[in-house]
C-alpha cells in the first residue's frame, strides 16, 4: 500500500498534521476509492471519467454523472464536516476500550445519537477486518486461557494484578 496512505501506527500527533481540513480528508478517500484511477460509473458501468464539478469529485464521461469520493463509502450523506468523521474514526480505533458516544458527543460537539449512529458505521467496517486471519507474529495484552468450570449459582470475582 502507498505510504501516504497507510495510517497503522500513527499517533495523534502526526494524525493531526497530515489531516488539517476536510480538503486532506476528501483528497484521501479520493485516492483511495480511484486508486490507479479505477473509474466505473454507478449509472452506467462506462469507464472512462474527467474531473466533476465539486472538488475530488469525477464525472463520467458517458452519462455525465458526478460522483463524490464519499458515495457508496462509510462517510456517505453524513452531515458533519468530513474532518470531524476522521477525528471520530481515529479516537475509536486508536483506544483500547473505545470511546462512548456520550464522550464522543461531549468532545466534537455532535448529538449524541448522531455519534452512536456513526459509531455504528464504523464498527461494521472494522467487523469486516475479522475475515482476514492473523499472520506473522501476534502479541496480545491481557489474556485469560482456560479456567475452573463455574458452577450453577457461583458468582466468580477475577481481581487485576498491576
């Protein structure tokens, strides 16, 4: 994958730089989405494209249709600025735990069904990387293998060691 494009690893920090306004964000799912410049019309399956009207958007050459970077994608007809979709994207794939809507909500200042409903949209695309099986090394934090069998009405108390 082209580097520009790969963001396993990143920090906050260098998050923050290479995504600065919604411009950087829809120039990355642009290239992304027409990687090698891989066109084909929803509306009529042509090949072939120019620039659209709007900006990272491409226009078929056939039927004249404008098609946004984000159609057909996890960001399309959401009604936040694209920046803030990305921001929400990288605090919950970047925590352990996640992040609650309530928190989401609170920190970009977004409703917080509108935050549990993106939320969802992410989570379902992230499922999605449950397909490809684990290669290589794999370090894993906090595991618990095993253990006693519990008993009908036993109610069992794991304490943390630090």
């Amino acid at each position: 994958m082209d580097k520009k494009l790969d963001f396993r690893g990143v920090n906050e920090i260098e998050f923050h730089k290479r995504f600065k306004g919604d411009e950087d964000c829809y120039q990355y799912v642009a290239k992304i989405k027409w990687k090698d410049g891989n066109f084909l019309c929803k509306k009529c399956g042509h090949k072939k494209m120019c620039k659209g009207k709007k900006p990272f958007s491409r226009r078929c050459m056939k039927c004249k249709y404008d098609e946004s970077p984000t159609a057909g994608t996890m960001f399309d007809k959401v009604k936040f600025p694209l920046l803030i979709a990305f921001h929400l994207i990288f605090k919950i794939s970047s925590r352990k735990k996640g992040m609650s809507t309530l928190e989401l909500s609170r920190e970009f200042g977004l409703r917080q069904v509108t935050c549990w409903k993106f939320k969802q949209k992410i989570q379902q695309a992230m499922s999605s990387a449950g397909n490809y099986k684990l290669a290589g090394e794999v370090h894993v934090d906090e595991c618990l293998i095993g253990g006693g069998k519990k008993k009908e009405n036993e109610v069992v108390v794991m304490e943390r060691k630090n």
